[in-house]
C-alpha cells in the first residue's frame, strides 16, 4: 500500500482461506466476501460498529455476523449467557512488587471503563457480571526487575468464570506484565491498559489451558504520547480460544505492537483479531501473527484491522499473518483490513500467507544429513521462534519452546 492512496473511507481486505482436505487436494477455496469497487472494498468503517456496556444492546450471535462468521457460537452458549461467575470457576493471583495492586474498582470506578468497551457479546457479559475488577498500577518511572504476573487457573470444565483487569503504566515507567491461564474453565476475561507519556509496557497474554476450556477475551490499550506498547498473545491450550485486541493512540510518538502466536491441534478452534486505530498522527504500529496447525478439525482464524483516520497524518502501519499447515484436514482464516482516510501518511500495508513446508527449507537440511522429522521441526522452531525471542523473559520463553517442542511431537506420533 503506498502513501499515495487518498480514496475516503477505501478498506482494502484480502482473505486467505486456506482449507486441507484429508486427501491433501490443497486449496479448497479463496473468496472476498465484499462488494468490489475498482478495486477497492467498500464497506462500513471498523470505527462504526457497536461499542456499549449495556448487554441488551447485543443478541446472542448466530454466526451468520461478520464478528461471529469464523467462531464455533454453538460452542460457546455458556460464556455467551448474561451469567454470574461460579465461585469455583476459577483462582486468581497476582505476583507484583508492594503496592502495584490497587485493590478493586467497582463498575463505573475511573479509569474502569476509560479506555475499554465491550465490542462484543462476550465483552460486554464479562464487564456486566464482573463487580470488582482488579487494579494494578506500575508508577512512573518504575522498572521493575521482574515481571508483574497476573496469574488464572480454572477449576474445572465448564465452569463460569468473568474477570475485568485494569492496568496503568505510569510515564515513563518500564514494565513487562504476564496474564497466564491454565487449568480448565469457561472463562470471559477482559483487560484495560492505559500507557502513560513516554512509558514502555509489554503485555504478555498466555493461553496454556487444558484442552476443555474456553477462553473469550477483549484486550483494549491506550498509548500515550511516545509511549511503547507491545502486546503478545500466545495460545497453545484450550478447546476454544478467541481474543479482540485493540489499540488506540493518546499522543504523538507513540508505537504499538501486536504480535501473536498460535499452535492448533485437532479439533481446536484458535481464532485472533486485531484492531489498531490511528486517531492521531504520527504515531507506528507493527501487527504480526504466526501460527502452525496440525489434525483433523484444527482450525485458527486471524481477522487483522487498522483504521487510519483522516487526521492521523504521518502514520506508519503494517500488518502481516503467517500460517504453516502440518498435516491434512485443518483451516486456517487469515483476513487482513486495511482502511485509510488519508493519504498523507508515512506509509500502510498489509500481507497474509498459509501454506505447508518449505520444501527448499527442508531440502537443504536434509541434504546436510538431518533426518526428515528432525528437519520438519527445525523449519517449524525457526517458524515460531520469531514471536517467542520477542518475550524477552527467559523463563517464560523456554517454557513456551519447551511446549511447542510437545506439539511438534505430537505431529511425528
């Protein structure tokens, strides 16, 4: 996409769908689902879809939405009820230096609800039947050693589980937070990220459920004015799992960076979207997604947006999705959004890729006497390994390498 693109309210969309038959017949199919004007996908803009905290503005979806087309819904009835949490569902810790943990904000409490609101069904019944959200705040010019971990683990299968986390990072304060999820459970959680002036804040986001749980989540941030923030989703576990996170911007300067990691097996539904919008000028963003899939039914979906309003002039903005199928019978739903109401701006573009292995990869290694399974995981490692060095906690990356090297086992088994 060049700078030189002025089309008011263009979005440009291009789906990859990619579906592998049990034959291994390839490509099953590839279609943009819009209407097409030369060229362009003219459509609605992403900044009018419907935001509220009221759970009667939104019907239980039928997956015949344009939010729900990908997303098993029939799965899903439990976390998609107006319901309160079991008491059971799920344990919650937090690991964080003296005096980062706030207490609680009540429904309504600033800045509860300055900068997230619920996007979807399953937001807006996480937010409604959460009283008390958690309130962790980094103070400014803090740079804590070790990371702040917000620790979930589920107690069972289908048990009811909301959670609402408000997160500050005070100006030019240096923090890594980790939310990691294990155990088992039907868990909505909602996460609130508010960057201050000049602060560099990297949110960690860890899916490693059992293979029965359910996860929906909402993940908004706002960066302010030169501020730095990263956003890391990693999810290897759960049954089904299907997180919204957005960005927006508060100043000038400001970049953001939202970076994914997914690895399905059969019969798992992974399924990521992205939403950065430029509402102010001169600030970067960076969307990057890599996934592997392996097994009947394994099925990972990455819907990909950025709005780039019209006085977001000097925006620099990129967004790309990888996908590597292992064996036949997966789906991997790749689409990319791109919408653009200026064209002054330092430049915007997006890509999006699935395919099985390289075979010159594996040729050249295999020709240097590795043996073929060894040389497939090798490819797959170097594949993923790019969002995982970019962790940047060492114990958190081994243990998440360590659990790839599991999946990439279960392939060759």
């Amino acid at each position: 996409m060049t700078a030189e693109i002025t089309t008011e309210k263009a979005r440009i969309g291009a789906p990859s769908i990619a579906g592998f038959t049990e034959e291994g017949e390839g490509l099953v199919s590839a279609k943009v689902d819009h209407s097409h004007n030369h060229g362009l996908t003219v459509m609605s803009s992403r900044a009018e879809r419907l935001t509220s905290f009221d759970v009667a503005d939104f019907a239980l979806p039928t997956g015949r939405e344009e939010e729900w087309r990908f997303s098993p819904v029939r799965g899903l009835a439990n976390l998609l009820s107006d319901a309160a949490t079991d008491g059971e569902a799920a344990a919650f810790s937090v690991e964080a230096p003296e005096g980062y943990v706030r207490g609680s904000l009540a429904q309504g409490a600033a800045p509860r609800g300055t900068v997230l609101t619920p996007a979807d069904r399953a937001a807006v019944v996480a937010s409604a039947n959460t009283d008390e959200a958690l309130h962790v705040v980094i103070p400014a010019e803090a740079e804590p050693a070790e990371p702040v971990r917000i620790l979930v683990h589920g107690g069972g299968a289908g048990r009811r589980s909301n959670a609402h986390y408000v997160l500050e990072a005070g100006a030019n304060s240096r923090s890594v937070v980790i939310l990691e999820h294990t155990g088992a459970a039907d868990h909505n959680g909602n996460l609130e990220v508010i960057v201050g002036e000049g602060a560099k804040l990297t949110v960690i986001s860890v899916q490693l459920w059992e293979d029965d749980a359910k996860h929906l989540a909402q993940h908004d941030a706002q960066v302010g004015k030169d501020a730095v923030y990263k956003h890391i989703a990693v999810s290897l576990g759960g049954s089904i799992v299907r997180l919204n996170s957005n960005v927006r911007f508060a100043g000038e300067g400001a970049e953001a960076e939202l970076l994914g990691l997914y690895f399905a097996d059969a019969g798992q539904h992974l399924e990521h979207r992205s939403f950065v919008d430029h509402n102010v000028a001169n600030c970067k963003s960076n969307v990057l997604y890599k996934g592997a899939l392996q097994g009947k039914n394994a099925h990972t979906v990455w819907v990909g947006d950025v709005l780039i309003q019209k006085q977001a002039l000097g925006t620099d903005s990129y967004e790309k999705n990888q996908n590597l199928v292992l064996t036949d019978g997966c789906r991997a739903d790749s689409v990319p959004n791109l919408e653009i109401e200026t064209g002054l701006i330092e430049g915007a573009g997006h890509a999006s890729s699935t395919g099985r292995f390289d075979d010159e990869h594996l040729f050249y290694l295999m020709a240097r006497g590795i043996p073929e399974e060894v040389a497939r995981r090798l490819v797959v490692r170097g594949f993923l390994n790019e969002i995982i060095q970019q962790i940047k906690v060492p114990a958190l990356e081994e243990r998440l390498t360590e659990a790839v090297e599991r999946e990439l086992a279960a392939t060759e088994n």
